[in-house]
C-alpha cells in the first residue's frame, strides 16, 4: 500500500464487494443479511466518536516550544516553564491551556522530519516593549512580592532584562515554584539580578522536580485560594453510634392520658 488513505479505500472494496456479500457456511447468510436482522435491536452511535487521541505533557521551553518527536511547536509565549497537556491527533497537535482551554494548534509534522520547529507569529512576545514589560510584570507577579520586586531591578541592571526574564520563567519548568521563590529572595538580598545568578542559587539549593511533582503543584496552584483554610475532619464513628442502636419497646414508649382515668387502654395517637 502506498498510504494509510490507499490501505483505507482497498479495505472499503473488499468489504463491500468480497466479505459482506459471501456467505457464510454455518449461517447460510451473508453478513449483510445478517446485519439487517439485527439493525432493529441495535443502539444508535453515540453523538461523538470517543476519542482516542493520546495525551502527553510537555514543559514549555525559553523559546516558547513544546517539544514532540524531535520537533518543537510554538505556544503563546507568556507559558514559558509551564508544564501544559498536548493531545496528538493523527495530523494535528494540539496545546491546551492550565484550564484546559485550547492555546495552540499545529500541523503534525510527518515522523520521519525532525529538528524542526513549527512557529505561529502570534505566539511569538510583541514587539510593543510596553505591552510586553506589561506582560512579564503578570507572570512575576504570580510568584508574589519577590517577583515584582526581583524583575524590577532586573529591568534596571540588566541592558537585555526582559530577555533574561523569560529565562527565569523558564525555570519553573525544571524547579518547584517554591524553590523559584526562594531564589529570587536570596538573589534580591544581594543584588544579583540576573538569570545566570538565579540559576546557581537553585543549583546549590534546590533539588529539580519531577514530571509527577510539576503536574502535582500546577494543579495545586490552580485551586481557588479560598480553598486553602483549615481542613474538615470527619466525624468520628461514634457520633454514628445512635442509629445502630434498636427500637425502644412497647412499655418503654411514654403512653398519652386516656380520657377515663380508670382506663387501661392506650389514647390514640393525635395528628
């Protein structure tokens, strides 16, 4: 066969016009009659065919790539070091965002091509230096006043400063955000800002993560910060204990005044 399209519409013949019309031995029909027989008791398809696609997640690189056999594929630059889910369809990749909503679409590029990079200008940082110090003041603020304040005087010391940010956004994508943190203070504390200095302090404090930890604290990171008050414990079993217990008994139950006071019977109960 020459393509997977040829295999596909050879099969289509041979169905048709060998398999569905031989008869079979033991049911001295044909599939297609046996079919029609059973078409009345048969459910309808579901309303959309159950997806298959394979999903694989990938940590955004300081160029912006998610990288996939050999290849890169771009996402909105404002990811870097974010660890994101890819979903690979027969001729597409597709990028979703950390609420799962779709930032990136790429032609799948064939499996014998590799060290290619597949790159949509949009995703690429705006060339407005404004709207992209404004960007990058976004993704630092989410690591807090260390953040805000570590960029800040990257800006000022550092001539290349907003290049240099990106580059420590991506280390996210290797180090804990509490290790980035913590980094950023320590390089605050002296002054030192620049990538190079970020990248030694967590070298000889920090320990890099693991795929499994990265999806642990991306989805942690994600949950509504007033999720994070104290824990509800659950009862203990004995606050439970009451309904296991029986049914008092008859002569146990209080009797309602009979009417006669002489009376042994029992008043009926009221409404």
């Amino acid at each position: 066969f020459s393509s997977l399209d040829h295999l596909n519409e050879t099969t289509a013949w041979w169905l048709a016009q060998v398999a569905d019309i031989r008869e079979l031995r033991e049911a001295k029909k044909t599939p297609w009659q046996l079919h029609a027989e059973e078409q009345p008791h048969l459910i309808p398809l579901p309303a959309q065919p159950y997806d298959v696609s394979p999903v694989v997640y990938r940590t955004v690189n300081v160029e912006g790539l998610v990288a996939y056999c050999q290849n890169g594929y771009s996402v909105p630059w404002r990811y870097i070091g974010s660890m994101l889910p890819v979903r690979i369809t027969e001729q597409e990749l597709i990028v979703y965002g950390l609420q799962l909503e779709e930032i990136a679409r790429h032609a799948l590029l064939p499996a014998t091509v590799t060290g290619q990079r597949v790159v949509h200008k949009e995703h690429r940082p705006v060339e407005d230096a404004r709207r992209r110090q404004a960007q990058l003041e976004e993704r630092f603020a989410e690591l807090g006043e260390p953040g805000r304040r570590f960029l800040e005087g990257l800006l000022q010391v550092q001539r290349y400063g907003k290049d240099q940010a990106q580059r420590v956004l991506a280390l996210l994508g290797t180090y804990a955000r509490a290790d980035l943190i913590a980094a950023l203070e320590r390089a605050i504390r002296y002054g030192a800002y620049s990538h190079a200095a970020v990248e030694r302090i967590l070298s000889a404090q920090a320990r890099p993560r693991t795929i499994l930890e990265a999806l642990v604290e991306e989805e942690r990171w994600q949950i509504p910060p007033w999720l994070g008050g104290d824990m509800v414990s659950p009862r203990p079993a004995s606050g439970y204990q009451y309904l296991c217990e029986s049914e008092p008994h008859d002569e146990e139950k209080p009797h309602a005044a009979s009417g006669d006071a002489g009376s042994d019977r029992v008043a009926p109960a009221g409404p």
